[in-house]
C-alpha cells in the first residue's frame, strides 16, 4: 500500500507558477514598479476591469489559464491586464512571439523581468 501512494504521488501533475524560485516569476517591487508604470496610460485610458468576482480564490493556489486577446504587439493592455490579476493575488505569465527577442529594440528581457515567457 505504501508503495503505491508513493507511485501515484509521482504522476500528480505540478505547476511552476506557484514557486518564487521559477526563472522569470516578477517580484513584488517589480509588479510594484510596473503599476507605478502604467499610472500615466491609467490617467489617459481609465481602463475598467469587470467580471473578477468570477475568479476563483488565489488562495486555492492552483494553475489557472487565462485566454485573451491584445491590440497590436500587446504594449497597451496586457501590462495592465498582468498588474490587474497581480491586484487581485494571481500571477500571470503572458506569452510573447519571439520576435520580442530579436527585435533590434529588445524588449524581450524588459517583457521577462514582468513574467512574460516565449510562446
């Protein structure tokens, strides 16, 4: 019996997002800093978030997908999308093209330092 609850504890899947210690995951005083950021695009846009009462405890500490859309190359509203779900006790990781890498004005490692992964 003891056997076998170690080999089933084996394949529980495991989720990444969760660790402080994962490559990448922003710190407090960078999500912090990334509101300070977008206060000007808030004064501008007033963007307005609806329908969290839908999430789920982050409490609950587990994986959750967030499937949305962007205007062009993401810049407007994701930084704030991710700093939103930050507000509210969830870490999100947005997936950037590659392109952001190689770009010849790299903003690659600045989407990183926010927790943006290649897609």
């Amino acid at each position: 019996e003891a056997n076998k609850s170690k080999k089933s504890k084996k394949f529980l899947p495991r989720s990444p997002f969760f660790k402080e210690e994962v490559s990448g995951t922003p710190t407090d005083d960078e999500m912090d800093d990334l509101g300070r950021m977008l206060g000007p695009w808030r004064a501008i846009t007033s963007p307005l978030v609806l329908g969290t009462e839908l999430l789920p405890d982050p409490l609950q500490r587990r994986p959750i997908l967030f499937v949305g859309n962007h205007t062009m190359f993401g810049l407007y509203d994701l930084p704030i999308i991710v700093h939103e779900l930050y507000l509210r006790g969830f870490k999100a990781r947005g997936l950037a093209h590659p392109s952001h890498w190689s770009s010849p004005i790299g903003v690659g490692p600045t989407f990183e330092k926010y927790g943006a992964v290649k897609a």
